[in-house]
C-alpha cells in the first residue's frame, strides 16, 4: 500500500513518528496501482530526491518537513502535472499545500 499523509498539527506530527497518531489527525491518499504509476512516470518522485536528496521509493519512508522543501515540493509537483495524471497529482498538491499552510509536513510511506 502506497500512503502520502500530512499531520494536521504539530502534535500529529509528533505523533506520526513514533507511529502513534490517531488518523483522525492525519489527512491521508492512498494510492491505487495506476496512481502510483502514474506518479512514477511523471518524474517527479525523481525530481523531488535529486533536488532534495530524498529517497522517496518502493519499501521507503520518507518525510518532508521543512519549509522551503515543502515549497519546492508543491513546484515540482506542479511542474510534472500532465493531464493524464492530474487527479493524481492534484491529490498530493493538495497534501503538500495543507502541509505547507499547517507547517507540518509531507510523509510517503511505500
């Protein structure tokens, strides 16, 4: 299962990495096979680890937290968004929009 969530607080956020956050304080996707391959071949995920030095990848977990990653997060995002998969990346926008705004933070948990 494929999850990309963002805490809603600071608190959630905490919460999250010792694996006790209620998900009533979490706003989650979970994405479907075609999802992910849609994401996959968008490039972004490549883009994301190169220019962030992440390794956002199948039996990883990752996390983007500070502010200026999450800003360029949202760009590369937004630069890889295709018609094809645009519900897709709409999602994870949104996600790293709330987290941005919540200043909390992007976590992928593949």
């Amino acid at each position: 299962m494929k999850i990309i969530c963002t805490p809603l607080t600071l608190e959630a956020m905490r919460l999250l990495d010792v694996d006790d956050c209620p998900e009533s304080l979490l706003e989650s996707v979970t994405l479907t096979p075609e999802e992910y391959t849609q994401l996959l071949q968008s490039g972004a995920l490549e883009a994301i680890n190169t220019a962030l030095g992440k390794i956002i990848d199948d039996y990883e977990d990752e996390a983007i937290y500070n502010l200026a990653e999450l800003a360029k997060t949202v760009d590369i995002l937004n630069n890889h968004l295709t018609p094809e998969n645009s519900s897709t990346m709409r999602k994870i926008i949104d996600l790293n929009t709330l987290a941005i705004k919540n200043r909390t933070g992007l976590f992928f948990f593949f």
